[in-house]
C-alpha cells in the first residue's frame, strides 16, 4: 500500500502519472500497489500494477519522468531528491480505478495510514478483492 497525495494519486488513475518517485524503495517485489491517498480523502483509490523500478541518479530519473509522464516538474523532482545521489522510479503499468473509494479500516484492521509504504498480508489483500468485488455486485 502507498500513502500518496490526492494529487498524485488522481494522476495515477487518470493515467497522466506513469511513474511514481520515492526516496527508498520496497526491499520485497512489489508487483501490485494499493493506493492510499492522504488526507483530506484518506481512502483506497484503486490498484496499479508495477512494471518495473529503476534506481539511479535524479538527472537520469528526470529522462524517465519526461518520456514516460510522471507527473512533476523538473524543480519539482530536485527538490524531492535534494541530498540524495540515487532514487527510485516505479514504472506503473494497468491502473484499477475504483468506483467507490474504499474506507481502509473495512479491510485492514487497526489500520494506520503508511508514511510512505506498507506491505499488505494474503489476508489483508484478499479482503479488499472481497471488498471490490461485493461493490460490483452491488452495481
């Protein structure tokens, strides 16, 4: 799961941000990332795929925000890296966007918003499929 700003996030499911940039990486493979946007909404927004991560220096970070659309400019990007010689950029792939954003507490219990990440348990991720799924039955 990925605590990220409604900004951003609403770029992700839009498919206008391809790549997300973060300081520091998961150390497991992350195939599927969970959006959490951050306050105001502090809800689930929707699934996206991961195709790829590339660690290296921000110049070469920018060359992939620029061909691949991630959503920031190129001050933007500096000052995010700003004391940092390497970063990393998730290359996202299929965007799953939710109809109805999901409250995290009904499928994570004694939920506590991520500062940057967190990884999702079998039973955790299966809850919120369980969740999607009753949602478009419903519909």
């Amino acid at each position: 799961m990925l605590s990220i700003k409604p900004k951003y996030a609403a770029q992700i499911l839009s498919g206008i941000k391809r790549v997300e940039f973060r300081r520091a990486w998961a150390v497991q493979d992350v195939n599927v990332i969970v959006l959490y946007a951050s306050s105001p909404i502090q809800k689930i927004v929707g699934v996206v795929k991961v195709d790829d991560t590339v660690t290296d220096s921000p110049t070469s970070l920018w060359k992939i925000c620029t061909e691949r659309g991630g959503g920031l400019t190129k001050q933007e990007l500096r000052s995010y890296y700003t004391g940092k010689s390497q970063g990393v950029a998730v290359l996202l792939g299929e965007v799953f966007k939710f109809a109805e954003h999901i409250d995290p507490s009904d499928v994570i219990s004694h939920f506590v918003p991520p500062q940057s990440f967190r990884y999702l348990n079998a039973v955790e991720y299966m809850e919120l499929e369980k969740t999607v799924m009753s949602r478009k039955e419903k519909q």
